[in-house]
C-alpha cells in the first residue's frame, strides 16, 4: 500500500505532519478530514530502499506519546481517535506502525492495557499495569501523567549516571590511546638509538622497552588487546546466566563508593515506582512483583520478592523489607510509619524525593573523587615511560661530565 505524506492543520489549530498509509491520494485525504485535519498539502512517499531500516522507540518517544496520550484523553477525545492521531503524526515510523497495531486491536474489542501487554519490549509492565488500573479506575487521564513524569524522573536518572561516567571513561580511552602509541612507536626509537650508542641500560628502561617490543609484536598485541575483549564477553556471558547475574550484582553491591551509588539509585528506584503504583490503584502483591522486575540489581530484586511472599502470608511490608539487609534502617522505618498511619504511597513519594537528591550527592562526591585518582594514576604510568627514557641519556651526560 502507498504511503503519504501530509502537511495541514488539526481542529486546534496547530500544526500536523506525518506519514499515513491509504490505497490512493483520495482516500488518504479522506482519513486525514475524519481525523479533523484540514490538509495544506500531500503527495506519495517515494520507494526508497527494498528494507526499510527499523527505528528505536526511545523512552523520549514514549513519554512524549504519554503525555500527549493523557491531555487528548483528558479533552474527551475517544480513545481509538487518540491512537489514530498519534499514530499517525508520530515521527518514528516504528513507533507509529506500533500504534496503530495497538489501535487495531482496540477497535477490535480489547482492552487498551491488554493491547498495550503484547508489546512488552516497549511498553513495560510497569506501564501496561497501571494502564490497566487507570482503565479499571476510570482515570487514564490521571495514571497517564504518572506515568509520564516516572518515566522522566527514571530517564533524568539515567542520564545522570552515565554523564558521570563520560569524563572518567573518556580519561581512560585518551590515555590507553597515548600510552599505546608511546609504547609501539615512540619507545622503539629511544631503542634503536640506545642500543647504537652501546652499554648496560638502567632497569626501568630495559622493562619499558621489553613491554614496547612485547606489545609491537603480533602474539603481544594479541594478548595485551585480546586478553580485555575476551574477559569483558565472557563477563557478559556470564552476568546473562542467573547465578552470575546474582554474584555480580553482589558484588557490585559491596563495592567503595559506587556500592553505595547503587544502592540508593535502587532504594529510589524503588521507593518511587512502588509508591506510583500504589497511588495508581494496583494491588500491593502485583506492585511489588512489577517492581521486583524493573529493579535492575537481582540481589534487590530477591529481596523484594521475599517481602512480596512474606507480605503474602499476612506480615507488613516493613517487617520483610527491613530482613533482607538491602534498605537502609531509615527507610524501613519511614514504610513502617507509612503502613501504620495509612500514607505508604505518600510515605514512599517523600523516601523517593530523599534518595534523589542522595543520588545527586553520591554521583558528585564519585565524580569528585575519581578526577583526581585517575589524574594521579595516569601521570603516573606516563611519568615512569618518560623518566625511564630519559635515565640513559642522564648517565650519558652525567658521565660525558
């Protein structure tokens, strides 16, 4: 089927462009007036290549969706209309095909969430389960905008985290890039020039042109190059099984300063999806497997699974959370005020908003310390290939003098 491109203006006055599929020019003007767009300008998309190339729905996409999704639900529009607009004027053509698969199976009679669930690799459970609470609830609209501003508080998390990686990793990439020249290029000149003047070499320098000549060799450069790729794919092998995923992640847990980090973006992680999910209406068993699954550190999530079994039996929440060892004392303390004054939504809001800004600290504090280590560390190595260069040309002189 032909597919179009359109350019106009929507009953709001705003204005809509995107790609729609109709077997004529006709007949997709057609659709484009029953959406209440009025069309400025159409014509076929040209056929480009035999494959199209499959784009990725990223979480910006999705909370964009979200909130657009919520204020047209909240204006009254149908729900079907709201998916065939959206569909269609979504940028991401994957994306857009996506909807309107979801829409098919609205019109069809399935429920929005149980249409959502068959697309688990882009709408979560997290997302589908309080979709179906806002359905059940009558108030989409509402759960729709928690949504939304989860997603933005997980995805600004996120960022944080790796923008705090980017300085250190980009540190070490720079440096392993110079050392390697030195050590291939550099440091077998230094040799060649050593060995015509004659003599003993002092050890640091005669270590630093053994490790050059090592790795200027094809079996050193192998080893010295294979030896890292081959560790970090047989660590990735080994975290995708269940058992290594759990010893990692223990692991991780325990490490100086960035098992700390961890732990608190868990605890936030936590704090903040469970306590929406709550709000939002969903049941507190089915609340706490969803968050056991999004938890993103197999040690947390066991211990929330085993708060959810204890919770199961009759037990408050507190009492199990506080046995696995994993939540600090103080927010056990704060869930066990929340269950007994009635507020555990509102309670696990405000432990969110704390660990938060925790985060905030602990990615400062991380970021702090690891600038200087790395400094010190790197001028280190480096210093050591310089000075062990340049001891031979000392003896020289010194003895010259």
């Amino acid at each position: 089927m032909p597919v179009f491109m359109y350019a106009g203006k929507a009953r709001n006055g705003q204005a809509a462009k995107g790609e729609l599929d109709a077997a004529d020019r006709d007949a997709a003007i057609g659709q484009l007036r029953t959406q209440g767009i009025t069309v400025a300008s159409i014509e076929e998309k040209k056929k480009g290549k035999a494959f199209e190339k499959k784009q990725k729905v990223t979480d910006k996409d999705l909370v964009i969706f979200t909130r657009q999704f919520a204020t047209m639900i909240d204006a009254g529009l149908p729900l079907v209309q709201c998916l065939e607009i959206l569909g269609t004027q979504c940028d991401n053509r994957t994306f857009g095909k996506l909807l309107n698969e979801v829409r098919m199976d609205v019109e069809s009679g399935t429920t929005y969430a149980d249409a959502l669930k068959k697309h688990p690799k882009v709408f979560s459970g997290l997302y589908a389960n309080m979709v179906q609470a806002g359905e059940v609830g009558g108030i989409l609209d509402t759960i729709l905008q928690r949504l939304a501003k989860q997603m933005e508080k997980d995805a600004k998390l996120k960022a944080q985290v790796k923008g705090a990686m980017v300085y250190p990793a980009s540190i070490v990439g720079v440096a392993v890039i110079v050392v390697s020249v030195l050590m291939v290029f550099v440091i077998p000149i230094f040799a060649k020039m050593f060995v015509d003047f004659g003599g003993t070499l002092p050890g640091p320098t005669q270590l630093v042109i053994n490790i050059s000549s090592f790795m200027g060799s094809l079996h050193g450069a192998l080893i010295v190059f294979g030896i890292p790729i081959g560790a970090l794919f047989a660590l990735k092998k080994y975290y995708a099984t269940p058992a290594g995923r759990l010893k990692v992640d223990t692991i991780a847990l325990k490490l100086p300063v960035m098992g700390d980090l961890i732990r608190k973006i868990s605890v936030a992680s936590f704090t903040r999806t469970f306590g929406t999910l709550i709000q939002s209406g969903v049941p507190i068993m089915d609340g706490l497997e969803i968050t056991a699954r999004t938890a993103g550190n197999k040690v947390v999530e066991n211990a929330i699974l085993a708060a959810r079994t204890s919770v199961g039996e009759g037990k408050t929440l507190s009492e199990p959370i506080g046995k696995t060892g994993v939540f600090p004392p103080m927010v056990v303390q704060m869930i066990n005020v929340g269950e007994a004054t009635g507020a555990l939504d509102a309670m696990l809001g405000k432990i969110a908003d704390f660990y938060d800004d925790e985060v905030d600290a602990a990615v400062s504090a991380m970021t702090s310390l690891m600038e200087p280590m790395l400094m010190v560390f790197l001028g280190t190595i480096i210093g050591f290939i310089v000075i062990a260069m340049y001891l031979p040309i000392f003896k020289m002189a010194s003895a010259i003098g």
